[in-house]
C-alpha cells in the first residue's frame, strides 16, 4: 500500500469528515461480472488529484482495492481473492469479475481533486435464479378422498431463496390444511451460500383427478415463471355401478354376432363378471365382455352382468333379435296363355310391423295387396318384384310372368300417302312369342313398330295398278292368322272422285229447285187464307160482331204465315 503524506492524510481526513455521499446499492448476477459505479457515473471531477476503491471487511475495517491517479493507470493493492478479479474503467467505475454471494458487501470510490474529497459508497447484491426446478418423490397413485402425498419440488441453489407455488392444470393451490397441505423448508450451501427451497404437497384425489396436471413454479429475476414437467396420478376407487352395453347398438338381425360388455366404474377396474344367458351364468375372467354368435330370434330376451365379487352390482339390458322373412308364390319364371288367370301369394314373417310395395319392370305398382291376374293379357306380361321392409330390414322376391298366345290380327287398314301417289297399309297384331308379319304383295319402305306388351305393328307401301285384295299374314310357334283388305287401284279412285263431284253439283241443283218450289206454294196458301179471313171480317161487322173476335183470327192467321215461312226455310 503507497503512503500518503501528512499533509495528504490530513486533507483527506478533513475531506472524509466533511463529505460523505448518501448509499447506493447495485444489484448483480451471480458467476457474471458486476459495474459498481462511482458516484452513479458521473463525471470525474476537472482537478482530480486520485481516486481509490475500497471495501468494508466488518468491525469497521475497510480493504483498498485499487487506486488511480490523474494521468497514470490503475494500480491494484488488493491481496485476497479480488486480486485478480478487479478492475477500474477511466470514469472510475469498478469491475468485478465472477461475482458471488461473498462480493455482497460495502464498496467505497473516494475521490481526491484539490482539497475536496467525496466518498460514495455502494452496497452490492448478488442475485441467482434457481440451477434446476425438479419435481421429485413422486406417488405412483392416489386413493380417492385419501390426504396423499403428491411429490416434493425442490429450488435449487437460488439467492435469495426462492418461493415456490403449486398448480393443478395451471390453476394455484392454497393450502386449506384439509384437502390441500403444503409444507416449506429452505436449506443454506455452506460453501457458496446459495439456497435450496423444498416444498412438500399433500392432496385428497377425486374422481375428476384422473387427467389433472400437477405442476410446480417460482419466478425467475426478471419476473417470468419457471414451471417443472407436469405430472399425472391413478386415482383409485372401488366400483360402485355397473352398466350392461352391447356392440353393434341399433338393429340385431338373425345370424349376426353381438357382444354384451359390463363396464364398471371402479379404478382399477375389476376383471371377473358373471354373464346371465337365458337362465345360465356365465363366468368371465380377464376380461369384461361375453360375444354371442349367430343368434336367432330366440335369443330376444333380457341379459343381465355382475361383479363376481360382488354379485349386488348388477345391470341389465333387454336384447330383441329382429328378423323378416319373404315367401312369394310364384318366385320364378311362370309361362300362361292369353286369358287364363294366375294367383299370387305372398308370406311374410316378421318380428313387427312393416310395408309391401310392388314394381312391375322397375315401376311401382299402386296396389295394397298382391296384383291379381283373371284374364291374362299380353300387357300383363313383365318381372314383378315385392319389396317388404321392416325398419332398416329390406327382403326382395319376384316373378316373371310370360303370356303366350297365337297371333291374331287385330286392325287392318288403308290410307292414302301423301300426295296420292301410293298407298300405306297397317296391319296391327297381337301375340307371343312376336309373330312375324308376312304380306300377300310385294312392296317397299317396309317399317316395323317396337315389339311392346305382345303388340307390333306392320306398315308397307304399295302404289296398286288395278282392284285387288291384300293379305296379311301374322304367325308364330303357337299358330298363324290371316287376314285380307280391299284395294282399288289408284286411276280408279281418282275416276271415282270426280263423278262423285259431279253428282254432288246435280244434286245441290234438286235440293235448291225443291225448296224454291216449298216456298211459292206456301205464299199462296197464305195469301189465299188472308183474302178469306178478310171477307169474313167483313160479314161480321156487317151482323154487328165485336172486334175482339176479329182480332183473334187476324193473330192466328200471323202465327200461320210464320209457321209456314218456318218450314220452307227447313
């Protein structure tokens, strides 16, 4: 240590005596370098002789750490472990490398310039975030309503001491002292100091405990938590209810499989039942579920599952096998002739209620019952399907009905073609197998209509030079018809049409003359009649006769005139 003059050592003295800066403290991380400031950073003072950095070692003692005079670098007079852990920057801040809980202490910048002398002492803390949050001593399983330890959370190596809090999926527990206990303890490192806090948690686990989260957590230095890795617990508990379910649910048909399941709600949960199958038990073990395979409709009925160590716990199910079953009569291909009748029956055994519909090729029919056939025709013909559902059951049967019959020929006609140049004879037929249509004279643009219901019709096309009669010829396996029409040739008709034009006008001429001759003797009866009325009228009025008379008979000679005008115009 450099000494000092007496006239040094009495400035100083009265400088110490005089000024004295008011206490700063400074926060620092522990292993990280820590900056004590002089006098907060300000300035070094313009006629700075020195400055000097000490300690306070306790019972008043203080250390010098460094001293720095204007102009010259920093010497280092410490001798302990901070020899090699100081530094001074030119505005006379001091570094201290690695600090730890030891460096928390008093540390004094004076600063000489002139005859003044200023000292500014700072407190320096070292802080540490705890090196690990661990969740240790953990329980494999929590009995319900049952004060249970859950684990122990240790902080470790932390200054201050660090506070830690639990949670329940992300939710703080209080402790109550009955379904929460939390104990705390705080150990000290006798070497480094730092501190580790132990924090003990107690719980009384229920039912809805099975998926909680506990975790542990303290705040670090600059606020943010630090949470542990959750943990989750078994709750155990004894069963209480069972319940009876069956897979598949909805709809059981005969032949299927079902498996009746007895779920318990105990944890664990137990692994031997008793099964009760149409009055015999069935005993499982390892396992909670009993399949039943192919059932009939015999099998609807209710099933019942236990506990086999507690056969009190019970449940039950009722189990209904559904079933539909279809007979139709006939159920294949059935051949009748035309006109014979055919009868249709239909069975149906079923486990409910259900609903017929039919379709004759594939379009539904609007009848309640079986279709009825009491004179068979070829439009009778075609595939029949029943449809009979039951809920979700659907059961399909169906017939071919085939109508056979020889062919007869059921319209023949003639019509002139367009332009009167030919002629178009139709010859419309009716049978099964299709007959084949055969004609007595040769022509041209034959045409043919689509074989439908046993009907097809046959056209050809003929311009005739001479009267004849055409035949058509129908015929299949089953027999043949045969069938003839008039036809004239076309001068013919055309000779024809114009003497029944001529007729025509000689004959308008009769009518007209005739009616014209009704007319003229009809004028003359009437004016024959007038003239006589009139010379009767006048005899009367001779004898003296009343006029009203004479009135009537003139009406009545009206009314006759008119029905005559009437009938002339007929």
């Amino acid at each position: 240590m450099h000494l000092l003059s007496a006239a040094g050592v009495a400035v100083l003295l009265f400088g110490i005596v005089s000024q004295v800066s008011g206490l700063e403290t400074v926060t620092g991380i522990y292993g990280e370098t820590l900056e004590v400031p002089c006098n907060r950073g300000v300035a070094q003072p313009e006629y700075l002789l020195f400055s000097q950095w000490k300690y306070d070692t306790g019972a008043g003692q203080a250390e010098t750490l460094m001293v720095k005079k204007k102009d010259e670098d920093a010497t280092v007079h410490a001798v302990d472990g901070y020899k090699t852990r100081v530094s001074m920057a030119d505005n006379a801040s001091l570094f201290i490398t690695a600090v730890t809980l030891k460096d928390q202490k008093t540390f004094t910048c004076m600063v000489v310039a002139g005859s003044t002398v200023n000292e500014y002492p700072v407190k320096v803390v070292v802080h540490k975030d705890p090196t690990n949050l661990e969740l240790l001593d953990q329980a494999e399983e929590l009995e319900i309503g049952k004060l249970a330890k859950i684990g122990q959370c240790n902080a470790i190596d932390a200054n201050p001491a660090a506070n830690i809090t639990w949670y329940k999926n992300s939710k703080i527990l209080s402790a109550d002292g009955k379904g929460i206990v939390i104990d705390a303890s705080v150990q000290v490192d006798p070497v480094t100091g730092l501190s580790t806090t132990s924090s003990t948690l107690k719980y009384s686990a229920g039912k809805g405990d099975a998926d909680a989260r506990f975790t542990c957590g303290t705040l670090d230095l600059a606020g943010q938590p630090q949470v542990s890795s959750p943990v989750t617990f078994t709750i155990t508990y004894p069963t209480e209810h069972v319940s009876l379910r069956m897979h598949p649910e909805g709809v059981l048909l005969e032949g299927d499989s079902v498996t009746l399941r007895c779920v318990a709600d105990g944890n664990p949960a137990p692994t031997t039942f008793n099964f009760f199958i149409k009055g015999e038990i069935m005993n499982v073990v390892d396992s909670d579920s009993y399949t039943m395979t192919n059932i009939t409709r015999d099998a609807t009925g209710e099933y019942k599952c236990s506990l086999a160590e507690k056969p009190s716990l019970e449940a039950s199910i009722n189990i209904t096998v559904s079933y539909l079953n279809v007979d139709l009569s006939p159920s294949a291909e059935v051949v009748k002739k035309a006109g014979d009748s055919l009868a249709v029956a239909l069975t149906v055994k079923s486990s409910g209620d259900y609903k017929v519909s039919w379709t004759k090729d594939k379009v539904l029919l609007k009848i309640d019952n079986e279709p009825t056939f009491k004179n068979l025709s070829y439009a009778d013909a075609g595939l029949y399907e029943c449809h009979v559902t039951l809920g979700p059951l659907l059961r399909t049967a169906s017939f071919r009905l085939v109508v056979e019959g020889a062919p007869v020929i059921r319209q023949l006609t003639k019509r002139r073609g367009e332009g009167g140049q030919h002629k178009v004879l139709i010859c419309e037929a009716e049978g099964y197998p299709k007959p084949t249509v055969t004609w007595s004279v040769n022509g041209t643009s034959l045409d043919e209509s689509p074989f439908i219901n046993g009907k097809v019709s046959h056209k050809i096309t003929v311009v005739p030079s001479a009267n004849l009669t055409v035949y058509c010829s129908v015929s299949n396996q089953l027999g043949q018809y045969v069938q003839g029409i008039n036809v004239s040739s076309l001068y013919e008709e055309v000779r024809m049409d114009k003497q029944d034009q001529s007729d025509d006008g000689d004959q308008t001429k009769l009518v007209v003359g005739i009616v014209g001759g009704l007319l003229l003797v009809t004028l003359i009866i009437g004016l024959a009649y007038w003239t006589y009325m009139k010379r009767s009228k006048q005899g009367s009025w001779k004898t003296g006769e009343l006029e009203n008379g004479s009135s009537e008979e003139e009406k009545k000679l009206e009314e006759k005139v008119e029905e005559n005008s009437q009938k002339a115009d007929m």
